[in-house]
C-alpha cells in the first residue's frame, strides 16, 4: 500500500540514491551471510524428534500460553499494529467528519467546508 502513494520529488530523488549499486554492497553481504547460516542451520537438523503423533489443541494452547507467552503477545500487538494502519490507510474521508478536535484543526476543517 505504501508504494502506490505518490510522495513527491523529494521521495523520487532519494530512491534514485538508493538505486546506486555501491549503497547495496552491505545489505548484500549480509544477505549472503544469512542464507549461508539458514542453509547450515537446515542442514544441521535431524529429525529423529519428530515422530508424527498427533497433539491436542489444549496442549498447543498451554504450550503457547505457557513458556512462549512473551512471543505470543508481541505478535498479536504487530498483528493489531497492522490493523489500525490498515484502516487508516485504506479509509476515505468524507465531507465534515471530525478527525480531530484541536483548534489548528479546527481552522483547516472550515477553510475545506466551505470550498
């Protein structure tokens, strides 16, 4: 959503500076380093601990709720975070809403009514 938003000529300039092929050299570094330690780290697996036994939703639950309980509160806040910015985003405005009830506000709410 944010890049279908036209932020004007500044915004075009800087990403003509970040289309520089010296400004990627870091980022790709790391890149590669990262995949090299994904790739070993899949690589290093076994799956001797995997038996294929089927568990319960309770024992998910209090395995979620038990020891990875930090985990999961931080992703349903990143979760809700991307609900509000997408109401926000995607939201039209409509004639006389009241967005705000700040006096600067006020002002610029008129001048546009009355246009």
């Amino acid at each position: 959503v944010v890049m279908m938003l036209n932020l004007g000529g500044s915004e075009i300039e800087q990403e003509r500076q970040w289309l520089n092929p010296q400004v990627w050299i870091g980022p790709a570094i790391l890149s590669a380093i990262m995949l090299v330690v994904i790739v070993y780290a899949i690589l290093g697996v076994n799956d001797q601990g995997i038996d294929g036994t089927p568990i319960s939703a309770k024992a998910v639950g209090i395995t979620l709720f038990g020891p990875y309980v930090l985990a999961v509160e931080l992703a349903s806040m990143l979760l809700l975070a991307g609900l509000v910015v997408a109401f926000h985003v995607g939201r039209e405005e409509r004639a006389g809403e009241v967005l705000s009830n700040r006096k600067d506000d006020s002002a610029k709410r008129k001048t546009e009514e009355h246009a």
